[in-house]
C-alpha cells in the first residue's frame, strides 16, 4: 500500500543519512562496552506528554527532566502500551502486550500476581545477562496467589519474577493497603496490629471518607472514599498495620533514599538494573512539604515538581558514586495525564492554559493519542548523541527486546512477543522504529459504572501516518476524558491532524476497512 511504501522509502533514506551516524555511535559504544551500562527504567504515573518543559510545557519548569533530554535523545512518538496503568506495566516488564493476557486490566490493590512466576521479565532477562536487579516504587501488578495473607510472606511478587530486591507498594497510592514492603514483608508492621484489607466489606474500625468527610485533607468523588489513611480515604478497606500505614507527604524521599541505598550496595563489578516506579503524579497529589504551593497549578502540578526531583536526585546520586554516564537511563510515564481522578484537589480549576496532553486529543483511558503518546528520554552519553530529537515510532513493549540486543542476549521464542529490538533508534543511530502500534485502553473495568457495558477494552491500530480506531459501544468518558469509544470505526491522519479532529472514516473506507482487518490479525495471533 501507499503507507507502507512511503514509510519503507523514509526508512531507507534516513538509514542511509544516519550511515556516518549510527557507525559513530556504535564505534562509541564499542569503545564504551568494556563492560554492559547499568539501566534505570524512571516511570512515571500519569505524566502527560507535555507536563515537561522539555515536550513544550510552560506551566512547571523541569529542569532535571530537560537536562536527561538535553544530553541525550527526546522520542516524539514514543507510546505507553496501555491508557491505564497495569496493563502498560505488564507490557513493559514482559515484552508482551496485556491484551493478550486474561485480567491484565487496573488491579485491586488485594488482586494476585499477574506475570506468573517463570514467565520472562526484563529483569529475569538481564539478570541473565548478569545484573543485579531492583524495582523501587510502584508495583500494581497484584501479589499472592489469592487470599493473601499481608502479615507473612509476600509471594509470589516482584522476587519471583526476576528481582533481586524490591521496595514498594502493592497497587496505587488511592488503594489500601497504604503500606510499603521490602523484600516478602510489609515495612514497619507491628505482628500485634494485623492488616486485613477489603475491597467489598468494610471490615475497619477505622473512619471511612464516606462517614467522616471532617477528617479529610481533601474530598473524594468517584468512590474514593474508603478506609481514611493519612488524611486521605482511599479506594478499599483496611484494618491494622497502622505503624505501617505510610505518609504521603515522605513517599518520594522514601524511594529516593531506597534507590540511593541500593545504588550504594551494589555498584561495583556488576552492572546493576532499577525499574524505579515513581509515585508521582498519580492521585491523590500530596507531595513533600517543600513543593506544595510552588507552581500556581495546585496539587498536580506540585506533584510534577516533585517529580522532576525525585529525577534530579536519582541522576545525582549516580553521578555521586561515578557511574552516571554508564547508566542508560529510560524516562517515560505509563499513560498520559487526567486532572480530576477521584479527589477534587484543584487540579481542573488551577489548570489554566497548561495542556498535559500537548497537541493530542483526551489522555488517560482514553484511545485517543493523549492516552498513550507520553515523553520518552534515553540517557547515556556512551552512545547516545546529545540533544537529539527522534520521530521513531516506539513503545515501551520494545524496552525488553532492546535491552537484550544491549546486552547480547538471545530471547527464547515465546519470550516477550510484542517486543522489537530498537536499539539503533535508542541511540540515536536511526530515526525510524516500529512500523505499527497496536494502542489500548484496558479500560474495562467492572465495578466502574460507565464504563460497565464495555466487555472489552478500546483498539486502535498506528500505522505510518494513519490510525483506525476499533468500535465499541457507545461514546463515553471517564474522569473527564473521552475514551474514544464508539459504534463505528474512526480513522486519522496522524500526520496532517495529530489531535485526531477530523474523522476520515466515511471519506476513505477502504483504508479503513484494511487497518481494521490488518488489526484484527494482530490481536487474533
Ligand atoms: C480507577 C480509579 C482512578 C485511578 C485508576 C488507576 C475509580 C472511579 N477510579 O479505577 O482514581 O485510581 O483506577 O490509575 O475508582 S492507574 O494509573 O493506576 O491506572
Ligand atoms: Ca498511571
């Protein structure tokens, strides 16, 4: 077809422009390969493509975050695999995209391990490859085998999947329990205060939002008002563990003291892998003391200069032990951005001309670009070229692939499926990645009243400079976002019309028709 003929000539040509480029870079790399780079994955939860300066924001200065692009390569298309937050973790860790796996959609926070033990994981793949391994911060990828108990061993859990330790908390910051765990247990946990948690009953003594409002720092709408932790009430119920239970206001010196720890113990013969999960800027939006009131967009943008910290100090703290510029450092964020998410915390009032998704349409659960289109910077002066701007189409399902070619490792067949080896395009050697993107929303989700009717989650297929979006149901939104759902199929010219405006469905049906069927192989195979 016209597309796919078009790509391959851009693609041929921009090979052969980068020729003198990419053999720099590899001569560079070459060079610097004496040893494998340390890797650090910094996600972020729902950063918006331009909540960072560095992708055109105005609203927050992120200095910490420009300065990783500036010495390094910006993607201007690179896509979180999911407008929701499990699924894209799942499809980062395993290289396979979460439609394919059963319930890999937003999890309780008392749901049992999604990646079964066994199955390959960018950390069990480079622990292969002989790193030692790390995830700090956000899990949300369920633990246990059902019917877990919180006050034992924790398993299984990021340990059993390729992690030689972890730190963090099981589900999201809005869901019980509020508690952090090292390793198999829960930090701080006093055996005779017992934690218990419900996602149905109320089985705490403790004040919910719903009975206590007056004990609130900030009201909840949506749900949201569960078990009252720390001033918040959450999504669910908890009993117990009330030593354990954690401040919002110390979570991101909590993990940035954990990581730097950990950074201290294992630098030296190994090379080292960190998935740090950041707990920005996921709600509810309660950052240190010192970033609260320092932007003008209230909470959520508080929550972004946190964040732009929590990066700065990670950057530090490797500079600092002398191994900053043999770390490739991977930042981006898991779907992109949504203002009211369950607390009214200001962000819809104080937002202003900001516009968290940039020039594309909707954002978090939503399948139009601005659910999925999030920054993406690679680090690592080794290879990497300065201040490079990349159009590649990538996502972060590649980050599997890519970090085994990095690391000269061969993937079993069945192994991180989804997953392309774009290491040329990660460092800079080519502008060109995948040829296609398989993008969804998974945002079936049951006990969510309107989003009830969806028995399945939204598709849409990227291809060149088109996109077809997959129809279901009727026209609905979430949180304020429009999905991007509906009866009929929708199509964009991605290039020409990036906020996905004007629907060409009607006006080009045949290109329609075989995006449609080409996506539906793809999610059939
Ligand atoms: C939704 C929550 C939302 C947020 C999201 C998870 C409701 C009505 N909404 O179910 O507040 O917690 O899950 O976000 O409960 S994510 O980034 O982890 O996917
Ligand atoms: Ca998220």
């Amino acid at each position: 077809s016209m597309t796919r003929r078009r790509l391959l000539g851009c693609t041929a040509l921009t090979v052969a422009m980068g020729m003198t480029g990419a053999g720099r870079a590899f001569a560079r790399a070459a060079k610097a390969g004496k040893r494998k780079p340390n890797v650090l994955i910094i996600y972020a939860d729902d950063l918006g493509y331009q909540d960072v300066s560095c992708y055109g924001g105005t609203a927050v200065p992120t200095p910490n975050i420009d300065r990783l692009a500036a010495q390094g390569l910006r993607f201007t298309r690179g896509h979180a695999p999911s407008a929701t937050c499990t699924p894209s973790r799942y499809a980062l860790l395993t290289g396979e995209y979460a439609w394919r796996k059963e319930g890999a959609h937003i999890l309780p926070g008392d749901a049992p391990a999604l990646i079964p033990p066994g199955k390959p994981t960018i950390a069990s793949m480079l622990k292969g490859a002989g790193y030692t391994t790390s995830v700090v911060g956000k899990w949300h990828l369920g633990l246990g085998s059902g019917d877990l108990d919180w006050n034992g061993r924790i398993a299984p859990g990021p340990l059993e999947i390729g992690f030689d330790y972890a730190y963090y908390f099981p589900a999201t910051l809005d869901r019980v329990p509020s508690v952090f765990i090292e390793q198999h247990n829960v930090v701080n946990l006093d055996p005779a205060d017992p934690i218990k948690v419900s996602y149905t009953d109320n089985i705490s003594k403790d004040p919910t939002g719903a009975e206590h409002p007056e004990l609130l720092r900030m009201t909840p709408n949506d749900g949201h008002d569960g078990t009252i932790v720390d001033g918040v009430s959450r999504i669910g119920f908890m009993s117990g563990g009330h030593s354990a239970r954690w401040k919002d206001e110390d979570i991101a010196d909590t993990l940035v003291a954990k990581a730097s720890d950990w950074f201290e113990k294992v630098v030296g013969d190994q090379p080292f892998f960190m998935y740090f999960a950041a707990s920005e800027i996921h709600v509810p939006r309660v950052p240190a003391k010192r970033f609260q009131g320092t932007t003008g967009l209230g909470p959520r943008g508080d929550a972004i200069a946190e964040f732009d910290w929590v990066v700065g100090a990670l950057v530090a703290k490797l500079d600092e032990l002398g191994v900053l510029d043999d770390t490739m450092i991977i930042l981006s964020s898991d779907n992109g951005p949504v203002l009211n998410d369950g607390y009214n915390d200001d962000a819809v009032q104080k937002v202003g001309e900001h516009r968290p998704s940039g020039p594309f349409r909707s954002g978090k659960y939503a399948i139009y670009d601005g659910g999925l289109m999030v920054p993406f910077i690679v680090r690592w002066p080794d290879a990497v070229p300065a201040g490079v701007e990349s159009p590649a189409l990538v996502d972060h399902v590649d980050i599997f692939a890519t970090m085994a070619a990095l690391t000269g490792q061969t993937l079993a067949h069945d192994a991180a499926v989804d997953s392309f080896d774009l290491l040329p395009a990660f460092i800079g050697a080519t502008r060109s990645g995948r040829e296609y993107v398989v993008e969804d929303t998974s945002t079936n989700i049951a006990e969510e009243d309107n989003l009830k009717k969806h028995s399945n989650s939204i598709f849409a297929l990227v291809a060149g400079d088109w996109k077809v979006i997959k129809p279901l149901g009727q026209p609905s939104s979430f949180h304020g976002n429009e999905i991007g759902n509906g009866p009929v199929p929708a199509l964009f010219n991605i290039a020409n019309d990036p906020g996905e405006t004007v629907d060409l469905a009607a006006r080009y049906p045949d290109r329609t028709r075989t995006m449609l069927a080409r996506l539906d192989t793809i999610l059939d195979g």
